[in-house]
C-alpha cells in the first residue's frame, strides 16, 4: 500500500482556527480541490474527484451504512461504523476520527458516544480484520493535543458559569425541558449562531455514592487517572463513564470475579452476548448482579472510558446575548429495575449543577449549519421540540441584523397548552414580522398525530415556491426518525409541486446540499 500522503496546509497558520479546526479544514479543502501536500519531490497532482461519501447519514443503520462502504478502503469502512453525526464529542468528525483510528494515532476506539457501544464494537472487529493491512501501511504521528485557543477545544475548556435552568414546558406535561443560560463573561470565547456547545457534565452524585458503597469505598481514596492525581470521588463523578462499562471493563470485572459462573456471564456479556437484561447496565448493575466481583480500584478505573463531552446546539445569537450562550435541554430520566436513571449531560445541567457553578465548556464551530449570509436570503426551518435550540438563535440573529429575508417556522411538540417552547418570543417574532409564516404541529392535540412533516405536505406548493426564490432549508432534531420523514417529504413535495421524476428530486435535493441550501443538524 502506499503510504499516505500528508495534508496540504491550505489555510494559513495565522488564520482565526484552533489547530484542530485548521486540521479539519486543510483536510475539507484538500479532498475539495483535490490535492495532496506532496514533498519537496512530489510531482504536480491531477485534478481528483472529490471523494463521495454515500454512506455518511444518520439516519441509515449500522447495515446499511457498512453495506455502502463494503468496497471501500479500511479507514472509510471505520467512518461507515461511526454515527455520521459529525458531532464533535469524540474530538474529530467521523471522518477524521476513522482516520486517526485507522493510521495508529488515536488508540481509543471508544469515543464514538452516539454511536454506542454498536460503534465501538464494530469499530474494534473492523480494527482486527484490517490488521494485516494495517500493518503494511504508513502509521501517522501521535495525535497532539489541541494548543488552540481556551475555549474552542475539548483539550482547553473554558469556564462559563451557570446562571439559570428553567423548565420551557408548563404543569402537565410529560417532558421537562430546560432554558439553560451560562454565563461567558470570564473567559475571552466567542461563538455564531448555529455552533453548537460542549459540556463537561458530572454524574448523578447519587449513582455515584451507591458505587462506592458497593466498592467498600469512602471517595477521598487517591487515584491516577490519566496522569493526574484525584480522589476518587471526582473521578466517577467527572473523569471516567459508568454508565456505559466498556467491554473491557467487562472483561476487568470476570478476572476479579471468585465464581466461575459469574466469570462466563461478564465474558459473554462483553462480546455482546449474555443476560439480555444487563445488555445496557450501568457499573452499578454490573456490581450487584455479580457479587462475587471485588475489582481493584486502579483496575477499574482503567478499564473504564473516559467520559466524553455533551454537545447541545446553542440557542442564542450573541448579538442578542452579549457574554452568555442559552441551551434548550431536555431532562432525560426513566426508570428500571427499581432505579430512576438520569442522563449525564441533561440531569446534570437540569439538577445537579447549580446557579453559580463553574462548568468547562468549549464551543464546537458549526460546519455550514449557519443562517444566510445574505441577509436578503429567505430561510425555512424546521425544528420540532428541542429542535427549535439553532433556529431561536437564527431568529434572534437575523431580528438584531434586520434582515429582510422571509423566515418560515415549522414547530411542533405534543400538547401546545403545555410544550410550546419559546411560545412568547416566537408569538412576538410572527407579530413584528421577523416571523414571515409560522406552522405548528402539536401531535397529541387531536385524535389523528399531527407532526412537522403533515404541515409541509399541507403547503407544499407555497413551500415549493420559496425554495424557488432561493430560500434556504434547515432542520434539526432526531436523525433516524423526523429528519428522515422530512426529508422523504421534501422530495414528495420536488415530486409533486416540482413535477420532478423520483430520480430528478433526489438529483435536485443533492443539488440543494452541495449548494449548503439544504442543512442539517441532527442527533
């Protein structure tokens, strides 16, 4: 094989990017223009193809996007195996991130947090099967950390302080989101509409506590934990996941388990097999239901994942929030085998963090998923529950612009008494105009479920006219189940109201994208 070549330095070293975003963005540009960074003995290169990506979506399954790549080189079968979010949380995009894995410069095969532990596996197999080819290729550097700005990397954070986490949903319904406001003020970071913004979350302090007790534990046991010295109280708390025990975790607790039987069920559990009811267990699970375990705390804490950071879409336009970024959080809670649990990043921002608190966070640059640039540009969103976080800040931006582009909201949630979200400030947009047309779609408001997707097939010949005059469409919010749906429906509409063959709308909506009038920020 031959060995790789190095990226190009396209953007300039004084250019306004952290190292990791420069990285990011010679690679873009380099696949782009079609170019490699050569040596002082490369000869001039051909003009290349851009490299396609058929498999990168989040809405296709694990089999699906694997089955897309199966003719393709290793490390673009590793990106197949990633969630195709390109979310950030791992440190890379997938992309980059199956690059790493694949050359040799990121050992941690785990990072992938929406792709779970799906991804990790796969990934892991993908690894093994590829050996023989990976070792005959040319292995990349050592990753380095970021020395980029504080604040524009997960490997230096900055400090916002909380302000508030009030719930948006009224008495009576079924969900609890929150408007979260940090407040930026003692650090120099900056963000744009569309970024999105990463948190170090702590655990449920009670989670916590039941391990130790299980461990024998006080807390206040000194512990290393990549190079740093801590008590291992903040540890579990802030430093490694135990929500989602690593396989190898898995393996750790079968060597420290006196029965046998207990053994083959942490093995089997740990190729993903065994008690199909511990197939999502926490630690906590794992240690009660294997009695027999007395693991070492070392041990543990390195078998364990690191915790990696939440990522929310921000909420806010700087212009209207000069030093806080605002986050639109859905509490995540549900209870099993006798024990609510609690989502790491939600219940911490919900719950357990309070007003004052010094949280590291760090701003993750959007790529594209931003309003118009030209302010005269119409633009089209769709943004169903917490879906709406972006599109608050799009509107507050282009509102504090004047902008005079039209603007169409498409929201939607179960029960507009209780889960209209933002209902005062949108009312007032619709009001003073910022709001040209504004859908709503709240399911649970009558017999028939109404969604985002029935309001566009409504308008579909007014919505086919905006698009015409150029308006840009946007969505965010779950990717396997809405952003698919509205997808079909757009083209149901380019078929209908556009006259286009199957064929032809989708060639027009591939169009839409490569044009970055068709964008996505889903999860």
């Amino acid at each position: 094989m031959n060995a790789l070549a190095p990226i190009p330095q396209i953007v300039p070293e004084n250019a306004p990017f952290s190292t990791e975003q420069r990285a990011w963005l010679n690679g873009f540009f380099a696949a782009y223009l079609g170019v490699n960074g050569g040596g002082p003995e490369s000869a001039p290169a051909e003009a290349v193809e851009p490299e396609d990506f058929p498999w990168h979506d989040a809405a296709l399954t694990l089999g699906e996007r694997l089955e897309l790549a199966k003719d393709r080189k290793p490390e673009r079968r590793l990106m197949a195996a990633m969630a195709q979010l390109d979310c950030g949380q791992c440190g890379y995009l997938c992309q980059t991130y199956a690059e790493a894995v694949w050359s040799g410069a990121e050992a941690d095969m785990g990072r992938c947090v929406p792709g779970g532990k799906e991804t990790q596996r796969k990934v892991k197999e993908l690894v093994t099967a590829f050996e023989p080819l990976r070792n005959g290729s040319a292995v990349a550097a050592p990753t380095v950390k970021s020395t980029g700005q504080v604040g524009f990397s997960r490997d230096r954070p900055a400090l916002a302080t909380l302000v508030d986490a009030h719930p948006l949903n009224r008495n009576g319904s079924e969900k609890d989101v929150r408007h979260v406001v940090l407040d930026l003020s003692a650090s120099d970071v900056t963000y744009e509409a569309g970024d999105s913004l990463g948190v170090f979350a702590r655990k449920n302090p009670q989670l916590v506590q039941a391990v130790l007790d299980r461990l024998g534990a006080t807390g206040e046991e000194m512990v290393g934990v990549d190079h740093e010295a801590l008590p291992l109280r903040q540890a579990l708390l802030s430093k490694v996941d135990i929500a989602r025990p690593s396989d190898e975790c898995m393996l750790f607790l079968a060597n420290r388990a006196f029965d046998g039987e207990e053994a083959l069920k942490l093995q089997a559990l740990a190729a993903g097999e065994g008690p199909p009811e511990l197939a999502e267990a926490d630690l906590l699970d794992l240690l009660h239901a294997f009695p027999s375990v007395s693991p070492s705390l070392p041990g543990l804490l390195k078998s364990l994942d690191r915790l990696q950071p939440r990522l929310y879409s921000i909420a806010s336009s700087p212009k209207a929030h000069p030093r806080e970024v605002h986050l639109t959080v859905s509490a995540v809670r549900w209870d099993t085998k006798d024990r609510t649990r609690t989502g790491i990043g939600s219940c911490y921002l919900a719950d357990f963090a309070k007003p004052g608190d010094v949280i590291p966070v760090f701003v993750q640059k959007s790529h594209g998923f931003a309003p118009p640039v030209d302010d005269t540009v119409p633009a089209i969103m769709v943004g169903p529950g917490t879906g709406i976080a972006p599109f608050r800040a799009f509107l507050e931006e282009r509102d504090a612009r004047g902008a005079k582009g039209r603007n169409w909201l498409f929201f939607g949630d179960q029960k507009r008494a209780t889960d209209f979200l933002y209902e005062d400030q949108i009312v007032d947009w619709q009001r003073r105009g910022v709001l040209s047309r504004l859908d709503l779609a709240f399911s649970r408001d009558q017999a028939e479920k109404v969604y985002v997707q029935t309001r566009m097939r409504e308008n579909a010949a007014e919505l086919w006219a905006w698009l015409e005059q150029g308006a840009h469409f946007y969505v965010c919010g779950d990717a396997k189940r809405m952003a698919r749906d509205v997808e079909t429906t757009l083209l149901d509409v380019a078929m209908g109201s556009g006259r286009k063959s199957a064929a032809e709308a989708k060639a027009w909506l591939d169009g839409l994208a490569k044009a970055g009038r068709y964008q996505r920020d889903v999860y």
